[in-house]
C-alpha cells in the first residue's frame, strides 16, 4: 500500500487528479471508478481544468460509479447520476454511452444488481478505482457488517451513514434507506485503487482501516489485502498515523 501525504485539500486533490490523469493518458480507454461525495469534488474540478487544458481526453474512457440512492428520481439533484452529471461529466468530453451508473429507480432491485454486474465484466473490470471512506468505514455504501459482500446488492443504510448524508438533503427525513452499491469484490477486482479522504474527523477510520484488524466491521480495511492501493490523504487524515 502506496500512502501519499498531501498537505491540505488542495493538495490531496491535485496528486488524486495526477494519478488519474497518468491511468488515462497510458491507456486512453481506461474503465475509471468514480465515487461521489465531498472528498472527490476537488478531483473532479482538477479534471475538469486539465481536459480544458487540452491536456486531458475523456472520449474513449468507460466509468462506472460505485453506488446510487434506491427509489430516489433519476432527476432528483441528490441523485448520485446527477452529482456526476452536474459535477464531472457536463464539463468533459465524455460520452453518455460511456458512463455507467446503478439505476435506483428500477423497481426490480436484483435484476439491478445482477444488470450492474453485468455492466461492469463486459467493459473488462475496472482499471482504476476512486473511493473515499464514510465515517464508520464504509467503501461504496458497503456498511460495516458481519460479512463482506460480494458483487453489486442492495443495502439498508446505517444511521451514521444517514447522519452524515443529511446535509445534502436538509433533514434526515428525506435521506433515502437503501442504495445500489458495487459490492466488496467489484471493487477489490479492480486493478488499482485510489482512496482519498480529508480532514481531521477522518483520521480515527483512516487509520484503523489502514492499519487494523481486517473485518467487515471495517469494510474499507479489506483494502489492506489488494495489491495496488494509493491512499492520498492530507494531513489533518493522516494525523492518527503519524501520531
Ligand atoms: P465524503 O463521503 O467524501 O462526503 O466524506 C465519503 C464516503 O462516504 O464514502
């Protein structure tokens, strides 16, 4: 496991973007995972200003996201297709044929789940996956369990996972229960792993996920046995490692 120290946000952001920006320029039809989040929107804004550039080209790059809200509007603005739309894919040249997405307004959740499996081995697997880490350790909206899922499912989430969300949607009330997640190993099949994460209230998980029991009560601690991770934190993230 590869941990890159940035100094602040800025900095993690501008080393996350570089990562990603090598995978594509090496291989221009990278099947990129991409997460939503606080974390990742700094990245994106680097992506964008590189393909403005003329420095980055999006047309032949595939991505799949790791996880939606279920039996929330696709035209909601706190869906996760609309976080990606508004925030990343609208400022690039990337085609809509391209990106994938789970459907949380399909009725059939299973059918979903088996469909986004699908999604993803026919495009080959993933080559670079971008993840951030929830509070209780989550990867995607994998939440801490007894058990590490397999391929994409359906997942009640945790209230600290609701606690934590709330502030996009104003009240928890309106925080949606479930979600369409890539499970555990979509996303340790993935052929490298970017996890970033900022900010001193992330340092406690970081670290446990890093350098902890591996457990599914720490699903982000998995990643402790996949051979090419990049964790790119700032400071602030690092801060229970270094102590
Ligand atoms: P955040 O979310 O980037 O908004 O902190 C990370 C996550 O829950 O995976």
């Amino acid at each position: 496991m590869n941990i890159v120290n940035a100094k602040d946000f800025d900095s993690m952001n501008r080393k996350a973007a570089s990562i990603i920006f090598t995978q594509v320029t090496l291989k221009p039809d990278s099947v990129l995972g991409l997460a939503t989040g606080s974390t990742p929107l700094g990245i994106y804004q680097n992506l964008i200003e590189l393909y403005r550039k003329g420095d980055l080209d999006f047309s032949s790059v595939r991505t799949v996201n790791l996880d939606e809200y279920y039996g929330l509007d696709k035209s909601s603005d706190q869906s996760y297709v609309y976080f990606m739309w508004e925030n990343l894919f609208k400022f690039i040249n990337i085609k809509p044929e391209n990106v994938h997405i789970p459907n949380g307004a399909n009725t059939d959740a299973d059918a979903e789940c088996r469909r986004y499996n699908q999604v993803i081995a026919e495009l080959g697997g993933i080559d670079l996956q971008l993840l951030g880490i929830g509070h209780n350790g989550h990867i995607g909206f994998n939440e801490p369990s007894d058990h590490f899922e397999g391929g994409t499912h359906c997942v009640t989430l945790t209230a600290s996972t609701i606690e934590a969300n709330k502030r996009f949607f104003g009240d928890e009330s309106q925080v949606p229960r479930k979600a369409i997640t890539m499970g555990i190993k979509s996303i340790m099949s993935a052929r490298r792993i970017l996890l970033v994460a900022s900010g001193v209230e992330k340092a406690e998980i970081l670290c446990e996920a890093l350098t902890g029991p591996i457990t599914p009560k720490v699903p982000a601690s998995i990643l402790q046995l996949h051979g090419s991770v990049t964790v790119v934190a700032d400071e602030e993230a690092l801060s229970r490692m270094n102590a």
